[in-house]
C-alpha cells in the first residue's frame, strides 16, 4: 500500500476449496469487516455471486468483484462495482505470437473451467491467430488447428480437474508446437522446456505471470498479463475520499507502455523464444490494434455450431465479446 499513505491491507490469499475446504467468501468478509475493513476486492468471477450476498449484508462497506458484471446489469447494489481488465486484447497478441511461430499449424489452448470469462479469451487468442496466420505470416497455413482442452479449475486439483500435466504432454505428443496457457500454474512453459531439452521444436505461453518467462527462456514466446495496481489505486483513493461512485469498468491497455505494470492495466511482454521475424510482425499487429486499423473481432465471425455471431464488415459489440455464448467456428473443443 505503498502508493497510498494511511492505508492498511488485510489479505486472505487461496480462498479455494483445495488449499482452504471450511472457508467461505462470507466468513473472510465476517472477519475483515471486524477488524475495521472498509473496501474489500473480491478477485475472481467465482465470488461474484457471494459478493452480491455479502454487498447486501454490509451495505456500509464498498465492494469490488473482479470480472463480475451485476454492477452492469443492474443487480448490485449501490455499495458494489466491478472491475476487469481488457485482457482480450492480450489473448488476441498471444495468439498471434503463437500462430507467427508455429511449425505444424497446429496452436493447443490450456483452458481452465468453461464460464463467459473464459470463452471470450479463448476466442480473443484464437481470432488473433486466424487474423496473423492470414495477413502476416509469410507463408500462411491453409487450415489453422486451435484446440482447446478445459481441466475444469483454474489449476490443477487432483481427482477433480484434469491433470494440466498430462494435457499439455497430450498437445505435444499429437502435433500441436505451440500451446497458450488459460490457467493459473506454470505447467504449459515447464513442459514445453522438457521437451524443448529432448530435442523438440516446441513452444508455450504462460499467463498473468510477467516473470514466468525465465522457467524456460529458450520456448517462451512471451506473456499477457494482468496489472491490478493502477486500477487499484483509484479504487482505494476514490473510497477513502468520499468520492467513489459505482461502475462496471472494462479497463483498456495503455498500448504505449504495454510491458510497464505500473502503467497498464493489461499488457504483455515478448519472450525470447520469439524470432527476429515474427517479432517485427507481432510488432505490426500490436500497432494496428493500438490504432484501431486492425480489429480482430470483425465479421464475419461464426459461432462453433455455424450460426452468424458478427455479419461480414460489422464489428462485435462490447456484448457480443462480454456474454460470447460459444466458442467459434474453427476452435476445436466444447463450448460448455
């Protein structure tokens, strides 16, 4: 709390059923509210229905879900808001990276659980892909393969999610040489460092972890990440001084300073395993994305069952991505 003089942080890290089974989102807020809490960030779209419970049950505190939307919709009270960062637009940059670099034409996605948040990351990374495969890779793939396998939590709980482990090993083992991560943990660049050291021209993607590149330099193609502090220091300042008012925000990259947490709310950072070339044309997609030349979102864009999603020309409203209902067509996966 450096950045913001007289205040004081109360930290509940791992609220899971995994690491914590007798822990509640509402026993947390008991606990913090007694100990004199007067902001509480609620940090996953898996508390957002308990933060609504626990808005209503203290309305004299301010709350914040990240990734939640009942602020949006109408169903918060005047006491909650919601915050997210435009990380589409860093899954569309990942997924560019990863179609610039691939051998084989086959990308592989480590998803997590399957819920709106997910699926429009998926389809952001997938879209970026098609689009770089298309318009800036010199010799482009006439089909594109972009599959998705879900493990079914954001990390790895053995006998209740699929083992990320045995995921990405299965990506490799059928041909995929690029896998991008959804999830929390670090297994799609530890892998693909194993398998790089055995002789294999494999690469990977980590996520929300601007460090993660150094597990395995050589295959890293680079990271998006999320940046809470700028967003946060408003919230905190807005709080403190009486003049919060509540909002559903979807926060944009600062496209000029993109490797700078303090400075961005999304951003990314390029890995070494990137090549001279394909960095000069992920440098070309991010300028035009930054410009707004270039909006990967833009029809036509079907959905994974066929049906019309954005008609030819028209461009996905801020909807259309926030509540996307199924994967699209050409991602290989379930949608649900």
């Amino acid at each position: 709390m450096d950045n913001i003089p007289g205040s004081e942080a109360i930290i509940f890290e791992s609220l899971n059923s995994a690491d914590k089974p007798e822990a509640t989102l509402e026993g947390v807020v008991d606990d913090m509210v007694a100990e004199g809490a007067t902001l509480i960030l609620t940090t996953s779209d898996e508390f957002e229905e308990d933060t609504l419970s626990v808005a209503q049950k203290y309305p004299e505190v301010t709350f914040i879900n990240v990734s939640g939307d009942d602020a949006k919709t109408g169903e918060a009270p005047a006491n909650l808001g919601n915050v997210m960062g435009r990380m589409e637009d860093m899954k569309a940059v990942a997924g560019c990276a990863a179609a610039l670099t691939s051998e084989t034409g086959n990308i592989g996605y480590l998803g997590p659980l399957i819920n709106f948040e997910t699926r429009r990351l998926t389809a952001a990374a997938y879209l970026g892909a098609k689009y770089c495969n298309e318009n800036l890779r010199a010799e482009p793939f006439d089909e594109l393969g972009f599959t998705v396998t879900w493990i079914g939590f954001w990390f790895n709980i053995p006998t209740v999610t699929l083992d990320p482990t045995e995921v990405v090993t299965n990506f490799f083992d059928t041909g995929t040489d690029v896998v991008l991560s959804g999830i929390d943990t670090t297994e799609a660049i530890d892998i693909a460092g194993q398998r790089a050291d055995q002789g294999d021209a494999v690469h990977a993607i980590p996520y929300d972890y601007v460090a993660s590149c150094d597990l395995a330099p050589e295959v890293c193609l680079g990271v998006p990440f999320f940046s809470w502090g700028p967003a946060y220091v408003n919230i905190v300042t807005a709080v403190s001084n009486g003049t919060w008012e509540q909002s559903w925000d979807w926060l944009p990259a600062d496209w000029d300073n993109l490797t700078d947490p303090a400075l961005t709310n999304v951003g990314w950072v390029s890995g070494p395993g990137l090549s001279a070339e394909a960095q000069a044309s992920l440098d070309e997609f991010i300028a035009g994305m930054a410009s707004g030349d270039i909006n990967v979102w833009t029809g036509p864009i079907n959905l994974q069952d066929g049906t019309e999603y954005v008609a030819e020309g028209a461009v996905a409203t801020d909807d259309e991505i926030w509540y996307l209902p199924q994967l699209l067509e050409g991602m290989e996966g379930p949608s649900e």
